[in-house]
C-alpha cells in the first residue's frame, strides 16, 4: 500500500505590515458598546503579551484572497516540478471568499477553487476544483479530504491551498481585531504507491456544533449605533481558549494513537497560530496526556509573533517555512515525523501525523 505525500510547498506573505503601534489609535469598545477606557497602548502591550503577535501582515489593497493563493500555489507547483495539468483536484481553503478593499460584501460564486485554476490557465476539465468551509483547521482538512480520494483511487495528484484576507472582515473598534492577519499556503500533494515510508500516517477530526457554533461567528461592529446589518468577524476569545485546551490535546493523541506512535517520537508540532499562550497550553496538555512535564523547547515552530493569525494559511505557511529552512532553529529531516494540528471556527479540529 502506498502513502500520500507532499511534493511541493509553497506560500506567500503580503507585504504590509501592521504592528501593534498602528493600533494605538483606535478607541475600543466592548461587545454591550461600552467603550473601554483603558489607554490603546496599554491594551495593545497586554494583548502582545498574551498572543504573541507583535505585528502582522494584511494584503495590498488590490489583492484578494485568490490572487494571494494564486502566488503560494504557483510557487508549489513550481517546487513540485509539476505540470499543473495534471492535477485531478484543487481544494481550496477559506472562510470568507474575495472580498475587496472597503467591501465587506464576500463573493464566493464562482467558487474559489474555480478563479485559482483559472489564473493558473488549467484547461484540464478533469481537474476538479472547489472550496471548504471548516474554519480555520480548513487547509488540514483538505489534506485528509486529499488522503481519502487517494485511498479511494479516484485521484493522484491534489492541489491544497488555504488562503485568507481576515483584514477585510475585522471590526476596529474590537480588541480582537489585532489578532488576525492575512496570507496564502498551498502544497502539492501526490500518492505514490511504490512509498511505505513516507507520508500520511494518521488523521483525526472532530466537530462541536451545538453550544460551540457560535464560539467564532459573524455580528456586528462593536461601535454604538453601527448598522447591524454589516458584519464583522467576531470572537468568545475565553470560549475559544476553554475548548482548544479541553479538545485539541486529545484529537492530538488519537491522532498519534491510530499512527502507534507516542509523542516522543515527534520532531515537530505544527499547530494552528492562534494565539502563543494558547497553543503553548495545547502542547503542555498534550505531553501531560503521555504524563510528561519535559518538553523540547524546539518542537514547536512559531511564527504568530510577526505574522499574526491568517487562519486557513497558517500551517501550510509555517511548513513551507520550515520545509525550506526558512526558519531559525527549526529543520526537518527524511525520517523526521511531524504532527499537524488546527482548531477553529465550528468548531472544528483536526490533526494529521506526517512522516517527511
């Protein structure tokens, strides 16, 4: 039995940057219009304090989601050395479709798997191309989704791409609105049937949507008197925090469990950048699951810091910065395993054990 494997990354970074100053001037208010009165600046050191982010990139005001992940995905079919017309499938990652500068309407018809393999030229009309909707987990779920169609023989090369513009849906009067970002990740993925080794070992996924579906939503602005009908990304950061630790360290395990792997035999954790002292509390929560207080300090690859969270293009842009050694202090060898893992909006959470 073969593996399916990654052939090509691929990833891009808009070049504006946010940091955390250009906040200083907002005024906050909560979520019943009450406007907070603490100093901006004392808000934003908190917050670097608590998350991580110290700054963060949004996309030029003529890009959209799709022209980002056109970029990433480009560059990984490039690293696959590919013809892109061979690809069975494009999945495409997002949450929130186009949108475009001073536009909170979302257009998602054609889909955006539909306008990628259109910028790419893709004649092949075998070449299957569509979104998912998962939340943040969504570019690990396109993997699993990818994993499937292989086993089930109906594909053997799939494009995976998860690419978000969260700064066109973020209210500025939200002190959550500092978190999030945007960016693009893709990778190639193929199924090699003469591979044992390397590949996929494992996946695990979960959904809560009863009391949970409203953790992460749509509402809004935060300002007195805004109109109800335009709508922000909104967030229960407590709410959020309670269920990633409660939840993700176990989809972690089982995750490890169905691969009959412990988590020693880990090199790296590639976690959904949400927040730095959340994801910090998943892996401690995770190694306490194996009884285990002594973590490698390495293990973990961050990039939140100066990225931000740009949701579905989290992990695969981390992975491509490691992959290509692109990050200080963290490298990955043939052999090394790795576990992936992701929560977000639904919830959802998902986790994929992977050996280079």
């Amino acid at each position: 039995m073969g593996q399916t494997i990654i052939i090509g990354s691929g990833s891009y970074i808009p070049n504006d940057v946010i940091t955390n100053k250009d906040f200083s001037i907002h005024d906050f208010y909560d979520e019943e219009e009450r406007r907070i009165d603490t100093p901006s600046e004392v808000i934003t050191a908190k917050f670097q304090q608590i998350t991580g982010i110290e700054e963060r990139r949004y996309a030029h005001h003529d890009q959209t989601s799709s022209d980002l992940a056109y970029i990433a995905a480009g560059l990984a079919i490039e690293d696959a050395g590919i013809d892109p017309e061979t690809l069975d499938q494009i999945i495409f990652a997002h949450n929130y479709g186009d949108i475009n500068k001073h536009n909170i309407q979302m257009d998602a018809v054609p889909s955006l798997g539909s306008r990628l393999k259109q910028k790419l030229g893709i004649l092949n009309p075998s070449c299957v191309a569509y979104d998912i909707l998962f939340g943040c987990p969504g570019w690990l779920q396109g993997v699993i989704h990818a994993d499937a169609f292989f086993k089930a023989g109906v594909a053997k090369r799939i494009l995976v791409v998860g690419s978000e513009t969260l700064s066109r849906v973020i209210d500025p009067f939200d002190r959550d609105s500092m978190i999030f970002s945007d960016g693009a990740g893709a990778t190639v993925l193929e199924y090699d049937n003469f591979n044992t080794v390397s590949g996929i070992l494992s996946s695990s996924a979960q959904s809560h949507c009863v009391a949970e579906a409203g953790y992460i939503s749509f509402g809004k602005s935060n300002f007195p008197g805004s109109d109800p009908k335009i709508k922000f990304i909104k967030m229960k950061g407590r709410k959020v925090y309670e269920y990633a630790l409660k939840f993700v360290p176990i989809a972690m395990k089982h995750c490890l469990d169905n691969a009959n792997l412990d988590i020693k035999d880990i090199k790296k954790v590639f976690i959904h950048q949400a927040n730095e002292k959340m994801d910090e509390a998943i892996i401690k929560a995770l190694f306490k699951l194996y009884e285990l207080t002594d973590i490698p300090k390495d293990i973990m690859p961050m990039s939140i810091h100066k990225l931000g969270n740009s949701s579905v293009a989290t992990i695969p842009t981390l992975f491509d910065m490691v992959i290509k050694n692109k990050m200080a202090n963290h490298k990955l060898t043939k052999g090394d395993i790795i576990l992936f893992a992701s929560v977000g909006a639904g919830m959802n959470i998902n986790a994929v054990c992977y050996r280079i």
